[in-house]
C-alpha cells in the first residue's frame, strides 16, 4: 500500500517554532499536528469510504513494510511529525541532548516497531512512547566516552571556546540530577519562568524551588572546569633529593 | 604560572543551553536514519548473542525439554531472533555469523558459550547499539 498524498501543513513554521530551527517552549507545538496529514488522506474519500477508514486506520498507509521501507516513508517529510514528537519528549524530560541523535533514533525504533503497531495506542500517544525510549537510549549511551567531531555538543561548544567533552560532562551530570531538580533549573533558567508563578503553581518554598536550581546551575557548571586529571607523578626535578643524591 | 582564562562566562553558558534544550531536531536525511537503524539491529543482535550464550551455558547437550524451566526463554530466544533475523535479510542489512549459526544449527552445535559471549561483546551487547 503507498501512502495517500502528504500534508504540507507539517512541515511549515508555526507558532511554536523559530527561524533558525529550535521551538519556541514558550509556544505549543501543535498537538494535534499528528492527525493532519490524516485528515487530509481522508478529504477525497466517501462517507461509505470514511466508514472504512474507522475500520482501518490510516496509520497502515505509512507503518507497512519492512523497517527500511517505513522509513522511506516516514523520513522524507516527517508525515507523521516524528520530530515534534521528539521535541516534545525532550521538552517533558527536561534533559540536555543532542535532539538530532534523539531524533534518529525514534525514526529508527518507530520503523522498526511498525510492524508490532496495530493502531493501539492510537498514533499520537504510541509515537511519544517510541520518543521516550528514544530519550532513554541516548541518556544511556551519553554515559559512556563517546566523542563526536562534528556533534551537537562540538558544534555548540566551540564558538565559546568550551571544550565540548567537558560540555557534554557537565550536560550528563545535569541529565542525572533528580527531575525535580532538572524542572526547576528549566523553568527559571530555559524558560525564564518568573519564581512567584513557580511557586503559585507548585505550592513549594521559593526557597525550596531555588535551591533546586541551583543543583542544576552548579552540575552544569562543570562545563567551565577543565576535565579532572589524574595526579601526576613526581618528576626527579619535583622530588626530594635522596640523601646519596646530595652535594 | 599564566592562569588559564576562563572560556565563557556563566551566562553565557546559559545561552548556550537554552539553545541546546530549545532546538527542534533538524530535518534527517534517509541515509542517515538508516544507519541508525543498523545501529538499533546491530544492538538488537548483540542482545540475541548474548542470550544464545546464557542459554547454551545451561544445556550445552541438548535443546530443552517440555516442561524445562527455560523452555519459555528458549520459544522467545527462537521467536525474536528468527523475526529480527528475516527483518535484517528484508532490508539487506548483514547478520552476526555466530546469530546466523544458531539459528541454522541444532543446540548442541552451536558455538560454544564463550564465543557467543565473546560476539556479543564484539557486537556492542550491555553498552548499547553503535554503528
């Protein structure tokens, strides 16, 4: 089965994304951004044939096949807005990663879990699942010395002069600070959230919501200090000189 | 000594996280989604070597009997690898030789445990999929 005429609406800036490619947190992503190009594979059938859709959901048109023939579906215009689902997914978990390596890898798990898919859950939720694991997988591996030339971390890190291994060191140990801490190093310091309205809505101690922060602001900073190295060892110009050494 | 100069300052690095968090994932281009999906069936056979080699550990003489307490892992080892085997076949991605030859041989002439062990670790098996 080929899939049905795609959307355009997809892939047009909306409300909640910027220019250079990042989203707006402050803005939506559209939630229902799922359905649309759905909805507009639905616009040429009948009712008789609208019946029919009811009966076989349409996510079929784009998750048959084997995992390689998905993705020749799903990648080239993101029919099924693989990507915000990411987006929001890193936005949920409030972590700091590469969201390009997240972003491929829910391609990657969504492909090869379409054959498993029988519409249940319905396609929205069981994508933001397929995105969580995603989410899940690169934290594991960020644990592990992984050093990328031209990864995100690099390609941020250096118009700073930041070393981008002790960036990604001090990303891994933010992404490892219980959420709590992560949520409110977020809001006051990504979102710029004012701490009266984080306190209204949370019911926690302005006290108690900062030093929260403040966790997150000090496993960051690690970013700033150069990697730990071992101690090294006396050299004979450092060492005490033996006695038989001595004039 | 020269103090070393301190890169960039706090709130800069704070800049440049919020690009970080606030980036939307770029646009993936096919090749590279498919490399990630050998990176996730490499991974996944790294998993199924890595079982081949518990299991052969525990009967190294003979397949299972009915009614053996890991008959039920043996069915899902059997299940999972052939699915995940005929899914790499399909897409023209290559299969682990030690996976290859326990899905064609009886138990007792697989490979030895060590070895299965051995190819899962080769394969990336407890540290995650890498390409």
């Amino acid at each position: 089965m080929e899939p049905r005429a795609r959307s355009t609406r997809r892939n047009e800036v909306r409300g909640g994304d910027l220019p250079d490619g990042r989203v707006d947190l402050a803005g939506r992503v559209e939630p229902d951004c799922i359905g649309a190009p759905l909805e507009a594979g639905r616009a040429q059938e009948t009712p008789g044939d609208a019946a029919a859709a009811a009966a076989a959901p349409d996510w079929r048109a784009w998750l048959v096949g084997s995992p390689r023939e998905v993705l020749a579906r799903i990648v080239p215009g993101d029919p099924l807005g693989v990507r915000d689902a990411v987006a929001l997914a890193l936005r949920a978990e409030c972590v700091f990663l590469d969201a390009d390596r997240v972003h491929l890898r829910a391609l990657a798990l969504v492909a090869r879990g379409a054959a498993r898919y029988r519409g249940r859950p319905e396609l929205a939720t069981w994508l933001a699942a397929e995105s969580a694991r995603a989410v899940a997988a690169v934290l594991r591996e960020d644990g592990e010395a992984r050093r990328e030339a031209d990864g995100a971390f690099a390609q941020l890190a250096r118009p700073l002069g930041l070393d981008p291994d002790a960036l990604r060191r001090g990303c891994t140990a933010f992404n490892r600070l219980p959420a709590a801490d992560r949520v409110a190093f977020f809001a006051l310091a990504i979102w710029n959230r004012r701490l009266d309205d984080l306190v209204r809505e949370s019911g926690e101690s302005a006290t108690e919501i900062a030093r929260r922060a403040r966790r997150g602001l000090d496993a960051v900073m690690l970013a700033l200090q150069p990697e730990p190295t071992p101690p090294a060892r006396p050299t004979s110009a450092a060492r005490p000189a033996r006695p038989e050494e001595r004039p | 000594m020269i103090p070393t100069p301190e890169p960039c300052t706090r709130s800069q690095l704070v800049g440049l996280l919020q690009h970080l968090a606030l980036r939307r994932p770029r646009r993936a281009l096919l090749e590279e989604a498919e490399v990630e999906l050998w990176s996730l069936y490499r991974g996944e056979q790294a998993d199924l070597v890595h079982e081949a080699a518990r299991l052969r550990s525990l009967a190294p003489q003979s397949v299972p009997a009915p009614g053996a307490a890991w008959r039920s892992d043996w069915n899902a080892w059997r299940t999972n690898a052939t699915e995940c085997a005929a899914a790499c076949a399909y897409d023209g991605y290559p299969i682990a030789p030690r996976l290859a030859e326990c899905l064609a041989l009886p138990l007792p002439r697989w490979p030895s445990a060590r070895d299965l062990a051995d190819e899962a670790r080769r394969l990336g098996a407890g540290g995650g999929a890498e390409a």
